[in-house]
C-alpha cells in the first residue's frame, strides 16, 4: 500500500444571493414616487481548496475500523520532555540499540501489538493483560493467568516504566534474556502465557497477523513494505516499552525544584519541598549509606530512574541462593500488590522488614547487603520502616499509569 496517497476534494464556488444586502437606489419624479432597489451582486469569493493530506487517508480507514489510530497524527514517544536531571548520567544507562532508537511510528505499532490478545494463541491474552498501565505496566495478582485459564506463570510479572535504563540490558528476574527485544519473543512462546510453542510456534503467529486486516497496513507504513516478521515484532514491542519513561511522580517533581535551584548540582541527600517529615526521613534512609546514617538502598536501586544498577548481585531471599536476580525499576512500586520475583510479599512494609532483618547468606548475595561476611542487619526503628514505606509511595507517577499513548488503542 503506498504510503503517500493524496486525495484531491471536489473544489465548490460559493455564489451569494441577491437582495436585501445590495445598495438602493431612487427614480421617478415627483412626489409620491416609488423607489425602486437596484441590486448590486455581491462577488463570488476565490474559492479555497481544501488542503491536501499526508496521504495516509486509505490507511487510516482501514486502521480506524479497528483501532484508536491517526497515521497522520502519531503520538510523541521519540522525544518526550524530561527533567534537566535526566541528563548524560541517567542515559549512560540507557539499553537502546545504538542503530534502533525509540521513533514514533514503531513504538505505535509496538503499542498495537502490545494489547493485542490476537498475539495468544485462542485471542486471550496480551501483553497488557499481565502489564497493566493502571498498576504501574504490572499485574495485581501474584501470578499471572495463562491463554489457557487455570494456569499460572511461575514468576511475578514485573512492572516496566523505565525499563530502558538497565545496563546491561538483560530481561526477566533471572536475567534469561539478552535484552529488551529478546525479552519479546519469550512470552508468546511460553506453554503457558501465549501458548505458541504448541500450536506451530512463531511461523504460525506470523501467518496469523497476516490476516488480520490491520497489520499490512501498520507494517507497510512503518517498514515500507507488508511484511510481518519477528525481528519487526520484537523491535516494536521493545520501542514501546522503552518509551515508557516515568518522570512525573511526586519524588520528580520536588527534586527538580532541588535540582534546579542548587545550579543542577546531583545532591540527592537533601530535604525535598512538600514533602512530610516521615517521607523525608525515608528519602534519607533511602539515599544514605549504612554507614551514615542510611540503608543503602539507593546503591543499587539509582536515582533519577531508580531502576538496578548493572553490579548488583541477589538479595538474599533464601538461604543458599545461587540465582542473580535482577529487579524493575521501583517507579510506582507502590502500585503493586506482590514484591519480588515469587510475589511472596503482598506489602512494601514486608519488603523493608526483609532488608531490615530477613537477608538470608548465600553464594549469589549482593556484597552491599553483607556485613563482616554475614547478612547485613539494619535495626530500623518501626518509625522508620515506616518512613521507607512513605518514602516509596513517593515514587507513584500518575502521569505514565494515565497516559492515553500508553493505552489500549483497540475499539473493543
């Protein structure tokens, strides 16, 4: 389908009526006389023609039958405003391709796919079903329903706003995928959550897309031509989920004031405007080193994106751990209701109390969290537990769970 068609209008002269807006005139003699109205014909004007469009007019019929879509009006995902402090330090850390960077047309395509349930294998599940925008891209239940119903995934879904910011980039709890687009590929095939593996794998998706009216309109007018192809579908998919950057929770906000006002000086261990004393006392906590007066937490857990830093080893879930884990970025942690890779803890004052207490010894255990060559030990008061928890609620960016070019784009 060509991408640039233009559709000319039918032009229409507008031609005015005559009377009682023209000039009169007299004649006649005498009095008594009648008058007589000589009309004066107004000028037709110079016709306007209707502007021409960017030709994708057929497309968007197409596309509009299905989705909330405008091919000639795409949202901005390619270059978002962000704070000052999210700056070369921040996007040092960045996991987009160097050769593919997040652009408008292919995260949109990215977004169709990502809540599409035509991507399981009886039109049950997307990805969306599992990341939901209003729990922060996560999913309120411990373990996620399978295309199937009754079947469950072995992992707690993970949230996914600045899912862009891990390097070295790898995917899933267990870091199992190399990077964001491989991460893509993993859930469709997956016995459980899409059901492909089975059914004739991703050759038979691919034959699947192919006939749903919408896609060789999408892929052509992203790619140039129909063709639907896993690697299109993998950097789709990723281009949107790196889009998904959160900036605006309240943390943002008052620290841009700091940022700002200090000549953009990166102090982050500084009292934040608005903020109440518990929920300071929990940034201190949050940003300071156990040695000073801190937990530590923002050693591996970075601000201004608080996503993990690339040297973090496990937590210390259980004892004699062997597995690295990795975790999200805990932007709108709060919104969750299960914590860590099992979901094991329905609350965030569980989580604290497991660092404050609860690191079990282990192969795998992050050194940060270590201590004379044994788990560390915090002894937090319960006030300032609960100044971690208020802390972390902070971090709830409304902005990314509301945003409509992160929503579903289907008419249902």
């Amino acid at each position: 389908m060509a991408r640039n068609i233009v559709s000319l209008a039918a032009l229409s002269l507008l031609l005015a009526a005559c009377g009682g807006g023209g000039s009169t005139g007299t004649t006649g003699g005498g009095g008594g006389g009648t008058a007589v109205v000589t009309p004066t014909p107004t000028p037709a004007p110079t016709p306007t023609p209707t502007p021409p469009t960017t030709g994708n007019e057929d497309g968007n019929a197409i596309i509009q039958a299905y989705l909330r879509l405008d091919l000639d009006a795409l949202e901005n995902y390619a270059a978002p405003t962000l704070p000052a402090y999210y700056d070369n330090t921040a996007f040092a850390l960045d996991n987009t391709p160097n050769n593919d960077p997040v652009s408008d047309d292919l995260a949109m395509l990215g977004r169709v796919l990502f809540y599409d349930t035509a991507l399981s294998v009886n039109d049950s599940i997307s990805c969306a079903s599992c990341h939901q925008q209003q729990f922060g891209f996560d999913d309120n239940e411990r373990f996620s329903e399978g295309f199937a119903g009754g079947a469950f995934t072995g992992a707690h879904a993970m949230r996914l706003g600045n899912v862009r910011f891990y390097q070295p980039g790898e995917m899933f709890w267990d870091r199992r995928a190399d990077s964001v687009e491989d991460q893509a590929t993993q859930p469709i095939l997956n016995p459980v959550e899409m059901g492909w593996v089975d059914n004739g794998g991703l050759a038979a998706l691919v034959t699947k897309l192919q006939g749903l009216e919408y896609y060789p309109v999408l892929f052509d007018y992203v790619f140039g031509d129909e063709a639907i192809t896993m690697n299109r579908i993998e950097r789709a998919l990723a281009n949107f989920e790196r889009a998904m950057i959160s900036t605006d929770s309240r943390w943002d906000r008052a620290y841009a004031q700091v940022f700002n006002a200090n000549a953009q000086n990166r102090n982050l261990n500084v009292n934040l405007p608005g903020f109440s004393a518990s929920e300071n006392r929990g940034r201190q906590l949050f940003m300071g080193g156990p040695n000073n007066g801190g937990a530590g937490c923002s050693a591996c857990h970075q601000p201004p994106t608080f996503a993990l830093s690339a040297n973090s080893r496990s937590n210390g879930l259980d004892a004699g751990e062997t597995t690295i884990f990795k975790s999200p970025s805990l932007k709108n942690v709060g919104l969750s209701t299960n914590f860590m890779h099992d979901g094991r803890f329905d609350s965030l004052l569980d989580v604290i109390v497991h660092y404050d207490q609860g690191i079990q010894a282990g192969p795998a255990l992050d050194n940060r969290l270590q201590a004379g060559g044994a788990p560390r030990r915090l002894n937090l008061s319960v006030a300032d537990r609960q100044a971690l928890v208020d802390f972390l609620l902070t971090l709830t960016d409304d902005t990314l769970t509301t945003d409509p070019k992160f929503s579903d784009p289907f008419i249902r």
